[in-house]
C-alpha cells in the first residue's frame, strides 16, 4: 500500500511538475524582447534588472544556456551604452566581465553554442579597448579572444552576429593584417546578405538579432571613413530605423553626427 501510494503521489505531480517548467521556460521567453526594447531604447536600468530576473531560470537543464546567453546580452549592451553616456569606465568594466562570465557559463555547458562565444569574444575586445595603454593588455586579451572567434568561425561562419563582431574588428585592424574600413564594410555587407538566407528560430530565446545592428555600422563606417558616403550613411541610418523605430543611439546621436557632417564638409567644399 505504500509503495501504491508512493505512485500515486509521484503520478500525481508529474503534470504540475511539466506545467511550471513549462511556464517558467514561457516567462524566460518573454523577458528576451525586453531586453531588446531596453538595449534600444538606451534603458541601462531596465537592462540590469532583467539580467536580474532572469536569474531563476540560468540553471534549467532544457533553457539554461540560452537564458546565460541573454543575461550576458543584458549586461554586454549595458556597457555599450555606457559607452555612448560616458558612464564611468569602471562601471562598463565590470558590466563587461559579468557578461563574459555569463556566456562562458553558456558555452561550456553547450561547446556549440556559437553566439555565445562570440559575444564573450565582442565583450573582451571592449576589455582590451579600455584598458589598451597598459603593458601587455594586447597579448593578454587577444591570447583569450582569438580562440573564441576561431571555435564560432569554425562551427558558424555566416553568423550575422559573428560577422557584425569581424566587421568592428578589422576597422580597428591595420590593412597588413586583413584590416581597414574597406575590408569592415565588406564584412558587414556579407552579414545583410547572411541574414536574408538565415534560417530564424521561433523561439525568442535563440538569438536572431543583427540586422539592424549591421545596418547602423554601415551608417557609421561610411560616415567615418576617410572618404565619408553621407548618402549612404543617412541611407543605412533610416534603415535600421526602419527595423527599430525608438533606436535612441542611430535616431538621436548618429544621424544627427551625419547631419552635422554632412553641413561641415559643405560649408567647407
């Protein structure tokens, strides 16, 4: 009787067991576009606090490395932000190790996890930016990004996500070393291409951001290169802002650095 009544208990619960997995897998879930609104629309609190509550579900067995995945992004567009608000460097520092340490999580539980090692990739070289006057911080740092880049390389190589990371890189790279704005806007022109052949999941939690993204570092990098396009620049601007109309960074700080741009080298031409 009760080993019977032990069944019946444990047949009981197993329904009630399944329903709050599966609602707290839905809870996860909705907690992704927000995240995105938050990361657009320059909200760094709101950023935190969904890092925050997404907490309870970084160690389920079935969502767990996709909600380490966000929790990252949370804190890696927390600091990008910073950037752009001139928050303190030791606030965006600390913004940017919590995010590693969140993807690394992501990755080593799931070693094909490509986008997660390329966001802890992204998040190490703003490391390196920050802190590259000091001896050794170049070594350091690429010795712990380079590999990262190669495993996404290697499991994902038309990633838009990966090739937006590429694209910021080789900018910042000297032309002998494969670098240079020519070479950064090829690349991001290949992650436009690579977003219209993907194949995009239904399911929030597996990133499929990177269009826009791509678009509003077109607008930058035609703005900034030593020819500046500041047609094509305002063109790519207005169409990131077609995909993400409250994009506070492309709608309130660079279209109006292409305005101004645009208005200087006229008065100066």
């Amino acid at each position: 009787m009760k080993v019977l009544f032990a069944v019946v208990l444990l047949a009981a619960s197993l329904p009630l067991f399944a329903v709050s997995q599966k609602e707290a897998a839905e809870k996860a879930r909705a907690l992704v576009p927000r995240i995105l609104h938050a990361d657009y629309g320059n909200d760094r609190a709101a950023l935190k606090s969904l890092f925050d509550q997404l907490a309870p579900y970084r160690d389920d067995k079935q969502i767990g490395t996709r909600v380490l995945y966000w929790r990252g992004f949370a804190l890696w567009r927390r600091a990008l932000n910073g950037f752009n608000d001139a928050v303190d460097s030791k606030e965006i520092e600390n913004d940017l190790r919590g995010a590693v340490a969140e993807f690394q999580t992501a990755y080593t539980r799931d070693p094909a996890f490509a986008d997660a090692k390329l966001a802890a990739a992204s998040c190490l070289m703003n490391l390196l930016y920050i802190h590259l006057k000091e001896p050794g911080a170049i070594a350091d740092y690429s010795a712990q990004f380079k590999p990262l880049i190669k495993d996404a390389e290697t499991i994902a190589p038309e990633n838009p996500r990966l090739l937006w990371v590429m694209g910021a890189a080789r900018w910042y790279m000297p032309p002998e070393m494969g670098g240079g704005s020519a070479i950064a806007i090829e690349t991001y022109g290949r992650g436009i291409e690579a977003v219209h052949r993907q194949t995009t999941s239904s399911d929030p939690l597996d990133p499929s951001w990177g269009e826009p993204e791509l678009l509003m570092n077109l607008a930058w990098s035609n703005l900034h290169k030593a020819q500046p396009d500041f047609e094509a620049a305002e063109q790519y601007a207005q169409a990131a802002l077609k995909i993400v109309p409250d994009w506070h960074y492309v709608r309130d700080i660079l279209l109006p650095q292409i305005a101004d741009a645009r208005t200087k080298a006229a008065k100066q031409g």
